[in-house]
C-alpha cells in the first residue's frame, strides 16, 4: 500500500466520524478481517476491493478460501482503523470515483491544512517527497517561506539540520523552493542559511535558487538592485552556488553600488558621503565594527568585521555590490601595540575581499600607504618603486596588500587600485591610532587650549595631504580608465612639512599658540618614512594634482574646526532628556529638574555638571538614588 505512509499522517489529523461509519462496525455482515498491531478489524470485501484495487487483488489471491485475513504490521491499530473508516463513510462514493487516488488527496489536504508545522516539517517533507506529493511539499514550502526570519529559524531546526546531513539533495532542493517562494515578497531573493553552511560545509554564506540566477541577468533586475551578475552568469550556472567558483568577468550594466569597510574610520567617514552625495544613499553601504552614528542615519550601514569572510560575501550579495572600498585597518602606532591583530586584521581582510572580487566581479579600492617604505628606503622624493622594508607590522601588511594586489589583477583580472596615501589631515574624525596623528591633534589643541605637546620631534619631517585632496584623488583614482593605468598603487602627495613648520603656520592664524616636543616610540617610526615622495606617475597617468598646499591647508582646517566645534558646543547644550530629583536631591539653585544633553547633566542651576561620576557635584555624590539615576540615564 504504497500511500499508507500519508494515509496514516493524514487520517490521524482528522476526527473519527463515528455514525457514518456504522457498518463498519458491525461485526454480524463482515466477510473478512483486518489485523493491524493488537486489534482486529471486521470488514466486507465488497467495500474494501471497491476502494482499492490493493485489497480487490488479496481477495482474489484468497480465492475463497475461508474467511480473508489481511494483516498489516507496518501500521499500528488506530492508523488502520482511520482508514478503514474513511473507506466506510459517506465519502466512499468518491473513493468510488476516484479508487483510492482520492484518499491520498485527501489526505495530504487534510495535513497540508492541519498539520504543518516546525515539529512535524521535516517528517512531512519526507512523507510528500517519498509519495510525490505536490500539495504536501507545497505546504511545507510555504510554511518555511512566510517570512525571512521564519526561514532562518526552520534552517536552524535540529531536524532540518539533520535532514541536511541525512539527505542533502532533499533538503537543498526544499530550501530552493523555499527561497524562490520569498523571492515574490520584499524580503530578497537569498538568504544566510547559516545551518546548511554548517552542514554541508560549502563555502559562501549566501546562494540564490537556480531560477532566480536566471532572471537576475535582466535589467530590471539590476535596476532594482537584485543583480549578482556575475553569479548568474557563471559557466557552471548554479555551481557558484555550491562551490564558489568565478563567473564570467563583464562590463557592469548598471550603477555601482559600493560596499565600504572601515567606514567609520578617518577616511570613511568623509569618503562615504561623498560618494553617496554622487551616486544616492542607498547604493553606498557603509560598514564598520564600530558605529558611525551619521553614517547610519545617512544611509545603510551594516555590523562588519572584514576578517569574516561569509558575512562579506552575504552583504556583497544582499546589496548587489559592484565595488569595495577597503579602508578597515589598525594603522603603524596602534598595530606596534598589538602587532598580532594587526596582522591578522590587516591581512585577512583584503585576502578575503580580493578574493570575494573574484567570485562576484568586484572593482576594488583600497589604499595603502609611505608605511611601506622603510629605513633602506630613499628618503627624499621616494619613487613609487623601490626598496620596501618597513619596520612596522602595519608596513609589512600593507606590502603584502600591494603585492596580492598587483598579483590578483595579473592572475586574475581583479580591478584593484590603490593609493599610496601619506598622512592626513581633517577636520570631521579623529584619526585612528598612526605616526601621523600629531597633525591632526594639533589643530584641536590649537583651537581648544592654545598648545600642543607634540609626540614627534621638531624637525621630523614626513608628507600630509589635506582631506579635500585625499578624497579627490581616491574618487579620480578610482573611476580612472582601466587603460590608461600604468600601476595598481601610486604615490600622492600634497606637502612636506616638520611639526616645528607646522606650528608656525597655525601660530600665524591662533596667536599665541605654543607647542612643546615629548617624543615617544612614534619617533622611531616617522624616522623610517619618506621626507617626501615622488607623484609623478598619478600626476601623467590619470591627471592627479593637489589643491591644498601647507598655508591653504592651515586655514581651511583652522575655519572648518572652529565651525564644527561652535557646532559641537551648541549641540551639547540641548537638553535631551529630562528627570525630576529625589527631594532634597537638588543643590540649593536647582529648581528640581536633572536634564541630560548631548555631553552632560544640567543640575536646573545652569550649571553643566560632568558625565563622569567622580567629577559630579558633591550633592549628586551624597544622594546615592539620584546617582543610580544618572547611571541609567548615562547607559540610554
Ligand atoms: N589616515 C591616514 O593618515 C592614512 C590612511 N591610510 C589608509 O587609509 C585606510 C583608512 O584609514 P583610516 O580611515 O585613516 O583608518 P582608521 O583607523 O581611522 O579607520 C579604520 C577603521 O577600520 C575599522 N576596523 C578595525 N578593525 C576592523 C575589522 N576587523 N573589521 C572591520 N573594520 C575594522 C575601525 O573600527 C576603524 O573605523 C587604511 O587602509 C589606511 O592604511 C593610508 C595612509 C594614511
Ligand atoms: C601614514 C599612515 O599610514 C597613517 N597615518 C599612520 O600614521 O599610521
């Protein structure tokens, strides 16, 4: 009976329709019996050979021959007594109609109806797969599609996993259906089935059903941004999904759309709305570890560590990802604090995106850095090629990320670009942790307390470009055409100055300033760099020219600080959120009201009280309630 197995799901799920199936019961009619587990069933061969050619067949074998007894050991009592009784019932004028095909319709409609859920998912799949039941299989499909987050908690089901190990094809073929069924809502066309990563061990973290591949060539498609074009175009159509292989290198046939790591950084921060600015919000994907606040609230910005290589592929594929801009990195001082992160961090990252570049057609931009050059290096007007032996960890990483570059765009035909950058100087972000920091800070200590005590010698000198610059040269570098480029990285420059130069410019325009000189271990770093590099090369091959020389610089950075502080204060004073004091809390001026802004509390007195505990007025200190305010207020 080859559709017991679903008669007996689908029966159970129904109630008995007791006064329909008398004669089933009667005992003084019945011609034959059927046994199932411990219980015997009194039946007439005329119904049942009627219902189904099965039984119609076992009589006519019996010949007979005494009474016929059918026993079934593979069903237990209660299974066979259903469906008996469905036999029996009033339905039995369309199990005529149909033989017995009709039961098996009704009982996958019953279970589709009833019984799919997480708990009996999987045992329904196997039961509609091994009987080819479409309706049953459909259900199941739509019980995992009916949202995203549904289809990622029934991937995560033990009994799904295990039927990934069980029965791969099963279970793949399952998701695919499910997916495609998604694909008809907002929520995407892929999904991160973490669980059937884990099983089968394939490598990308994201896959698009097979049909869905297809129409992802359309323009409509890319338009829409639903495009992995180089997947869908893959020689091995599907294979990429199970193996990551290349597709097929192509012109892209729609806007770019960029993925940029390390956004919240120095550079990120002032490169992503630039480019969002050019191109829209939407198409300039911001990620970090760290948040950026405006960032996000500027666009899309996702969690990204850039060592975890499945969760880039996810987002690449999530966002239809054209080019990345690579600018996650720990720089010289903070990598000598902890060399083995550096390395790590440093080097996996660009692994992974040159690597992902090449599955999914990507362009790549990420800079680099004079860190390459080293102590055996020339030091004036340092060429773009020569000697590189950098004495930091940050140096010897970014080489690395030079030559792989150079490497995958031979081997490979990966459009990477880069950008030797020297330091940089801006006014939006602090920078991140490098031997060219000084020539940021100094103009905040400028403009805040009229000093600076510098961590490089007087007469260190090393090559700046303002940010401006920076970010024109990275925009051009980067829409270049691909013939006109001699190189994958090239030196830029702007200026050459010393700290000492530097303070006199600033003292020029901040009357007053003054500057002192506590060297520490970024000494020995500035010393091993270039004085000056050689940009020719950008200069002829793509037209490269800085606005911004060291007196233009200075005073541009010297106005915008200011505004962006002026700003910065106004901002602080808002009250955001408000708190009525314990009684008896409140210093004798404050009129009982605590407000928490952007940077302080403000005790209604009108005096700003700091956010750190122990710089809190005596008062706030005596009142231990009011303290425990101010701590939640500070984890809001
Ligand atoms: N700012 C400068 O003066 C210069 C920068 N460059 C290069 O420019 C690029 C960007 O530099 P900046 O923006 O200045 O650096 P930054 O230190 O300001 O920013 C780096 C960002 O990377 C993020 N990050 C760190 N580990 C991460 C991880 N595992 N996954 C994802 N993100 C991670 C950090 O949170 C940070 O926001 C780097 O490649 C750097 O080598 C080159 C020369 C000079
Ligand atoms: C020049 C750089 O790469 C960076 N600013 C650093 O000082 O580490």
């Amino acid at each position: 009976m080859w559709w017991i197995g679903i008669i007996h799901a689908g029966l159970c799920a129904r109630p008995l329709e007791d006064s329909r199936g008398a004669p089933f019961r009667s005992k003084a009619t019945s011609d034959c019996t059927v046994v199932a587990g411990s219980k015997s069933f009194p039946a007439h061969q005329a119904i049942l050979a009627a219902a189904s050619p099965v039984f119609e067949q076992l009589f006519k074998e019996n010949n007979g021959k005494g009474t016929p007894v059918i026993r079934e050991d593979k069903y237990d009592a209660t299974t066979m007594e259903r469906f008996l009784l469905a036999l029996y019932t009033g339905d039995a004028n369309e199990l005529c109609a149909y033989d017995v095909k009709w039961l098996k319709s009704f009982c996958e409609a019953n279970l589709a109806d009833s019984e799919v859920d997480d708990d009996s998912l999987v045992q329904l799949l196997c039961l509609a797969d091994e009987h080819g039941s479409k309706v049953l299989w459909e259900a199941c499909v739509k019980h995992m599609s009916s949202d995203r987050a549904q289809l990622r908690a029934c991937l995560d089901l033990p009994a799904v996993e295990q039927l990934f190990k069980d029965d791969p094809e099963l279970a793949h073929s399952l998701m695919c259906a499910a997916v495609e069924e998604l694909g008809e809502s907002d929520e995407g066309q892929y999904i991160d089935a973490a669980a059937y990563n884990r099983a089968r061990g394939w490598r990308p973290a994201a896959w698009l059903s097979a049909e869905k591949l297809k129409s992802h060539t359309s323009a409509e498609a890319c338009a829409a941004g639903l495009h992995t074009t180089s997947a869908a175009a893959s020689p091995q159509f599907g294979g990429y999904l199970r193996t990551g292989q290349a597709g097929v290198p192509q012109e892209w046939d729609h806007d770019p759309r960029f993925l940029v790591t390390g956004a919240s950084g120095q550079i990120g921060a002032e490169l992503i709305p630039l480019l969002r600015e050019k191109y829209s919000p939407s198409s300039v994907i911001a990620s970090d570890v760290r948040l950026n606040r405006e960032l996000m609230e500027g666009g899309p910005f996702v969690y990204c560590d850039v060592q975890d290589k499945d969760n880039l592929a996810r987002i690449i594929l999530e966002n239809g990802v054209s080019h990345v801009v690579h600018l996650a990195t720990l720089l010289s001082a903070i990598g000598e604090r902890n060399p083995q992160l550096a390395l790590r961090v440093n080097t996996h990252g660009i692994q992974n995106i040159l690597d992902l570049a090449i599955q999914h057609n990507l362009h790549i931009y990420a800079p680099s850095t004079i860190a390459v050059f080293g102590k055996t290096t020339p030091r004036h007007n340092t060429p773009d090629v020569t000697i590189k032996e950098p004495s930091t960890m940050y140096g010897v990483t970014k080489v690395h990320q030079e030559l792989l570059g150079s490497y995958y765009n031979q081997k490979f035909g990966v459009d990477y670009r880069s950008l030797r950058y020297p330091g940089v100087i801006s006014s939006r972000t602090m920078p991140g942790g490098g031997t060219t920091d000084y020539a940021v800070e100094i103009f905040h200590a400028a403009l805040t307390k009229g000093s600076y005590d510098c961590f490089l010698a007087a007469d260190t000198a090393l090559p700046f470009i303002y940010m401006p610059d920076c970010l024109k040269a990275t925009y051009e570098l980067m829409m270049a055409p691909n013939v006109g480029l001699k190189q994958r990285t090239y030196n830029v420059t702007a200026m050459t100055f010393t700290p000492a130069e530097l303070g006199e410019a600033i003292a020029r325009q901040v009357p007053g300033f003054e500057m002192r000189y506590i060297p520490d271990f970024r000494q020995e770093i500035a010393r091993t760099w270039p004085v000056s590099v050689d940009d020719s090369n950008a200069r002829k091959d793509w037209g490269w020219a800085p606005k911004y020389d060291l007196d233009a610089m200075t005073k541009h950075m010297l106005d915008s600080l200011a505004d962006r502080l002026k700003e910065t204060r106004k901002e602080k004073r808002k009250p955001m959120l408000e708190v009525p004091l314990a009684a008896g809390g409140s210093p004798p001026q404050c009129d009982g009201v605590l407000k928490l802004g952007a940077a302080g509390f403000e005790d209604g007195g009108g005096g700003w009280c700091c956010m750190e505990s122990r710089r809190l007025p005596s008062w706030l200190h005596e009142r231990r309630c009011v303290e425990r305010q101010c701590k939640t207020l500070l984890n809001y």
